[in-house]
C-alpha cells in the first residue's frame, strides 16, 4: 500500500445546535467580542440540525470510500445524555461495514463536567467508544492516538497522564525504530495559531504542550490532526505542523461544518477541508 485516504472529523456534538438557540441579538454581539461565530436562532431542544449533519458526513464517506473514518471527539454535547448517544451510534451504523471507525475522546465526552475527565468518567467512556488513547499501524504509517481531555485537565487523574506520556514515548521510538511516519491526532491542537501562545480553553497548556513538544520534536514527528476549535487553523512548530479541523456540525468561525480528506504517502501527508454538501 504506497498511499491511502482517511476521512478526518470532529466535533458531531450532537445537542449543540439546541445549546446556543435562543440567543439574543446582544448575546450574539458578546460571543463576537470572544471571536465565536453563533447565530441568533429560535429556541429548540432538538438535535436533528447536528444529526442532519453527521449523517452526511457519514453517507459521504461511503460515497468516497477511505480506508477509515476518525471521529475526532466531542460526538455528543452532553456526556450524559442517553439519548444523544444512541443517536450517535444510530448514524454511525450507516457507515458501510468494511469502512472503520476510529473514536477519540472529547471533553464532551469524557469530561465529567464536558471539561475535566474523571477515573469514573473515562472508565466510562471505555465502555461505550473502546481506548480513550491508542495506536494501529496502517500501511507505512503509525498512527498515535490521544485523549487530549486527560492531558488538558489531569488534575484527577494524574497517573493516567503519566502512562500516557509514558506510551506516546514508547509509541514514537517504536515507530522510528520501524521506519514508520507517525500521524499523530487528539482532539484539542496543541496550539491554534503559534507553539508559545498564551494558554486558552482551545488548547494545551503550556506545561504539558512543551512536554509533547519535545517528544515531537526528538522522534521526527510531522504532523498532527485535532479539532476542538470548531474552525480551521494551520500553525507550524519547526518541521512540525498542527491542523485544526472545522466541525462537522456547529461552527464557531467562518468556516463552515464540513470534513478533512487525508492523503497519506510513505514519507509525505497531505489534506483538504471540504464543505458538507446540504
């Protein structure tokens, strides 16, 4: 296998259409003021907006047939909501059988409070979406899996953060002892814009971001794919390129929800943000 293509997407997020109808005209203007697109909509409970949408994300991998699909996290708005779960997996079953799934953790998934993760709360997430970090090889590449969430907020669960530290160093080593490119992805960038910007809800506390940094840095390792962000961003760190992937439901910025097609080569990885056709 010289090269292949994978579907990148992030943050589904059923229910979060329904979290920011209703708003006032002002309340427009103060997200604004934050650098958040939203839209002054009717008030509605519903998540049919954020379905309509992943289910043509899912129907249109079909349609291109990847080798995969990675689902880049924040699936669901509300981590407890049976309903937005079963919704998911609903359309996720549309997907056609010889195409995987990869699942990575969001905060809104595995983040009690949708932002710090729990023993309990990735115990969990386990149950319902398998490994909250993991590898797999596919053709010449490894690809290296985190759960952001716990890395961003490790406060109660610091010895998950140590072993996942420990298996992303173990990870590149064994991928550059093989000759392998890693594709790293997560769901929060490291960084949106710079690698020594000011530490934000968007991304990787500093502290831990230079951590990931150098291990990055040491093992040759390219490129990283995140979401989170609810736009597209393209930053560089050095050799080292962190891509931000828009939302395949509610925007944030000008982008619209859309998804990534990822071309990968031996030794190169290319991509492209597509709108979703509605």
């Amino acid at each position: 296998m010289t090269s292949f293509q994978f579907i990148f997407l992030a943050d589904c997020q059923l229910g979060t259409y329904a979290s920011f109808s209703g708003l006032t005209e002002q309340d427009v203007i103060e997200y604004a003021a934050r650098g958040l697109r939203v839209d002054a909509v009717p008030k509605t409970q519903s998540f049919e907006w954020d379905a309509e949408r992943f289910e043509v994300a899912i129907l249109t991998a079909n349609r291109l047939r990847p080798e995969f699909v990675v689902m880049g996290g924040d699936m669901m708005n509300d981590p407890a909501s049976e309903e937005q779960y079963e919704a998911l997996m609903r359309i996720t079953r549309l997907l056609d059988g010889d195409i995987p799934m990869k699942w990575i953790p969001g905060n809104h998934d595995i983040g009690v409070d949708t932002v710090v993760p729990t023993r309990h709360s990735i115990e969990k997430y386990r149950e319902a979406f398998g490994p909250d970090y993991y590898a797999f090889d596919w053709g010449t590449s490894r690809f290296v899996v985190l759960d952001t969430v716990v890395i961003d907020h490790p406060e109660e669960v610091l010895g998950e953060l140590a072993e996942q530290l420990a298996f992303v160093d173990f990870e590149f080593r064994r991928a550059a002892d093989a000759s392998r490119q890693v594709i790293l992805m997560g769901h929060h960038p490291l960084f949106t814009k710079a690698a020594d910007e000011e530490d934000s809800y968007w991304n990787i506390p500093m502290e831990r971001r230079r951590q990931l940094l150098d291990l990055i840095h040491r093992h040759g390792v390219h490129i990283m794919l995140a979401g989170h962000w609810h736009r597209n961003s393209y930053a560089r760190d050095g050799d080292f390129e962190m891509v931000t992937s828009g939302p395949v439901g509610y925007p944030l910025g000008s982008d619209p929800s859309g998804y990534r097609i990822v071309e990968v080569e031996t030794h190169a990885v290319r991509h492209e943000y597509h709108p979703l056709e509605l």
